[in-house]
C-alpha cells in the first residue's frame, strides 16, 4: 500500500477525530504498527490537535472537581472478571487496587441469589422435618400397637365370666 | 509542541490509584476538556454536568487509554466525544441550531474547528457539524442531501484535510 496516498485520503484525521467506521478504523489499526510513516503522521495530528485544544481551554467552573469525586465515590466497585485478575497479577500489577470490592454479577431472570448463611438454616430444617418426619410415623405405628393390645386385653375381659 | 502526558505518564498515575489519577488528568486536562464540551453545547451548566459524566466514566476505563492506538488526549477526547453525543441524544443536531444562525458561533464565543473550515464549502461546514458535533450517522445526512455515500465520505475527508492543512 501507498502510505503518502493513504494518509492523503484523510484518514486519520477522521481516525483522529472519531469519524472513522468500524471497517476504516480496523484498516487504519492493522496498518498502523507495520508503518514508521503513518505513525509520525499520526503523531504530528494528535499534536496539533492536543495544541488546539489548549489554546481553546477554558477553567471549568469552580467545585466541578468535587461533584467529579461526588459523582465517583457513589460508584459501586467494580471487581474484575477472575481471568483479569489472574493476568493483572501476573504483570506484577498485584491484581487491582486494595480497595474494598463489591462482587456484581449479571444473574438470570429464573434464579435468586441469597446470604450463604441460608444455606445452613435450610440443611438444618430439612434434618428436623426428617426427625419430626420420623418420630412421627414411630409414635403412630406405637399408637395402633397400642390400640391393638387395648382391644386384645378388652376381648380377654369380656371374656371372663362375671363373678 | 510536546505531548503532556505520555502512556508511561498515565500508567504511572494508575498506579498511584483510580482517584489520584483522575485527579491528575483533570488537573492536566480538564480545562481542555471543558472547552472542547463548549463546543458541543452553549448552556454552561450542560456542559459541566457533561464534564463530570466525562471523568466519571474515564474513572472506570483509564487502562483502555493505555490500550488505545491514540495518544492519551486524543483519547480522552474521543472517549468525551461519545459521551456527549450519548448524553445529548438525538436531538443534538437540533439543539445546535437553536438559536443559531451562524455555524461558526460555538458555545463560549470562540470558534474551533469551524475557524479552521473557512475555505470549506458551505455544504462540507454543514456535513462536518452533523458528523462531528451531532454525531449523526453517514447514512442520514446523504438521505437529507439526496447524495450518495462516497459523496457524503468524500466532502467529510476534505474538510478534515482543510482542518489539518490550517491546524498549527
């Protein structure tokens, strides 16, 4: 490829500047490492703009820079996806900030998500009912044992001749 | 001119922690940016508040600068570019006419990058705004012109070439 004629045709300043599609940002991408020229080209756009944005400044007002921390200390922590993690640590990045992380998962629609604590509670439950389950079917079974030697001692009683 | 911060500069400051790195890019670029916003609304307050989603959001995403084929400004422009354009919604192209009758006139009174169209056509400063500032898509604005794509490609790259050509 004909990299003056390339540069020529406007693309990075449209790079540049967020104009570019999704096709002309993937061609501008994969060209860019294999290019010296295209880099300095784009090096010397980004100045330019970086230069005109200066001269273009303007002091925000004043207490933006709180509601900015306002705004940021009501965001929930966000922990990495495991895989990150992993990979942050290994860069010698020690995996994150030491911050205090809240876990947020997407869940499905189908499926709640409770304390583990109930996890205990429910184990502890279902072992009563079993017992309760148990004990009753024992004292049931004794109860018609005992109805049944009733009616036996009962039968032996009208048996016997009357005195 | 040289660039304020580099990557290296920036993963530094990463380094240090989320809050003092939004602090130092807001103490280096924050002026910056609140004049670039300037340019996409008139009303002071809208572009404040456009200002803090700007650092709110890169609070979240400062490795992807690191990533990214720019440099660390022209990323946190382009980052502050679709932020505003989300924010603004659809109606952007509308709320820049408001008022307006000349393209040139921007929210704090000084011109930007229209000061650098002045040898552009009328028509590539209009396919230019409707793009860049109300962030609307290539499609639309060749259905409004009742011109074709390539047409439409082709007065946006010349009016990107004239913007670097008077760019300093």
């Amino acid at each position: 490829m004909n990299i003056e004629k390339y540069i020529e045709t406007g693309i990075i300043e449209a790079y540049v500047m967020g104009l570019a599609d999704h096709s002309e940002r993937r061609e501008f991408e994969r060209i860019l490492p294999t290019s010296p020229d295209l880099q300095q080209a784009l090096l010397n756009f980004e100045l330019k703009i970086e230069g005109l944005a200066m001269r273009h400044s303007s002091p925000p007002p004043p207490g933006t820079w709180e509601l900015i921390q306002d705004r940021i200390r009501e965001l929930p922590a966000i922990r990495p996806p495991a895989k990150e993690r992993q990979a942050g640590s290994q860069n010698g990045n020690g995996g994150g900030t030491p911050e205090e992380f809240i876990s947020i998962q997407a869940i499905s629609s189908t499926h709640i998500k409770i304390h583990k604590h109930w996890k205990t509670a429910f184990i502890t439950v279902f072992i009563l009912s079993k017992i309760f389950l148990a004990l009753a079917i024992y004292f049931f079974v004794e109860y018609r044992h005992a109805q049944k030697d009733i009616r036996q001692l009962q039968e032996q009683v009208d048996k016997v001749p009357a005195k | 001119m040289e660039k304020t911060i580099t990557k290296e500069i920036l993963k530094n400051a990463i380094s240090t922690g989320k809050q003092p790195a939004i602090e130092f890019l807001y103490t280096e670029y924050g002026a910056m940016l609140y004049g670039y916003v300037l340019q996409f609304t008139r009303d002071q307050q809208e572009a404040e508040n456009l200002l803090v989603s700007i650092f709110t959001y890169l609070s979240s995403h400062l490795t992807e600068a690191c990533n990214s084929g720019l440099g660390v400004y022209c990323w946190l422009q382009s980052e502050a570019r679709k932020i505003i354009l989300r924010e603004r919604g659809p109606d952007a192209s509308a709320l820049l006419d408001e008022g307006r009758g000349d393209l040139q006139e921007t929210a704090s009174g000084k011109s930007c990058y229209f000061s650098l169209l002045g040898e552009a056509s009328h028509e590539q400063q209009w396919i230019f705004r409707e793009l860049f500032l109300a962030g609307r898509g290539r499609e639309e604005v060749a259905g409004q012109l009742d011109k074709d794509l390539p047409y439409i490609d082709k007065q946006l790259k010349e009016s990107l070439l004239i913007i670097n050509r008077n760019l300093v």
